[in-house]
C-alpha cells in the first residue's frame, strides 16, 4: 500500500507540491488510482527524500540516515509479506485441489469390482458343455424289415 501525497509529505517534511514536482520531473515515480490519488511507493519516496522524524533531542546526523533505511527495509518486508500471503492461497488452493483427487482416487479404490475371471469361467463351462453333447453316444433305431421279423 503506497503512501497518499499528504502521507508523504508528513513522513518527510516536504510540501505535497515538491512531491507532486518530483513525481512530474520523474524522479520519483508513483501510479494513480481508482480514484485519482497519487500512490507512491514508500521504498521510492525514502529513496529520494529523507524521512522527517521529529526529534526533541539533538543526535548525530546518522539517525534521519537510520529511519529512512529502515523505512525502506519496511516496506520490502511488506511486499514480501504480501508475497507470501499469495503463496499461501495458491497452497490452499491446491492442498484442496490434491484432497478432491484423493477423495476420487478412495471412491475408485473402494468401489466393488467385476470378478476378471468370470467371462473366462462362463466360457469354459460353455466349451465343456459342447464337448459332452459331442461325446454322446447317438443311439440309432434299428429298423428290421418284414421278412426279418417274420423269419426271425
């Protein structure tokens, strides 16, 4: 989240019109938003100007140095945050996407299967039955004619 033109020019002492000058002239860039303010990157704006802390004891001039250094190292703490924030959804996302697979996979698993051998079975019994009704002895009528009956 970018600071606004007045959020910059509390954190670093200057005027919303210097900033808005050094955001015209390019050596501080900002993009504007849905609604038409200015978003500026703190990173970017510490870069260029340095960071008005108020000080009610006089220090060394390394500690405005400090802050500003540590404002920026903030912020890329904060986009890396933000990164991680992302990363995390697209786990969840897809720890959600692997547990709908594995609850496909359970049913698959479990669900009662058609016994392989069956057809084999069926066909085998069938093959015998054919081969008994082709050892079946054919029993023919003998049919005797008129003289062999009469005759004996």
């Amino acid at each position: 989240m970018g600071y606004t033109l007045g959020q910059a020019s509390n954190a670093t002492g200057r005027s919303k019109s210097t900033i808005q000058a050094a955001i015209k002239s390019g050596r501080i860039s900002a993009q504007k938003d849905d609604i038409g303010q200015w978003s500026i990157d703190p990173a970017e704006l510490h870069r260029v100007f340095a960071v008005s802390v108020p000080n009610t004891h006089k220090s060394n001039d390394a500690e405005p140095t400090q802050n500003t250094e540590l404002l920026i190292e903030n912020a890329k703490l904060k986009a890396r945050l933000e990164a991680m924030g992302e990363l995390k959804d697209q786990i969840e996302a897809e720890r959600d996407n692997l547990r709908e697979q594995n609850t496909r996979i359970s049913a698959l698993l479990t669900a009662p299967k058609a016994d392989p051998y069956a057809a084999i079975l069926e066909r085998l019994e069938a093959i015998e039955r054919e081969k008994v009704v082709e050892k079946a002895p054919i029993v023919e009528q003998q049919h005797n004619g008129f003289w062999k009956r009469f005759v004996g």
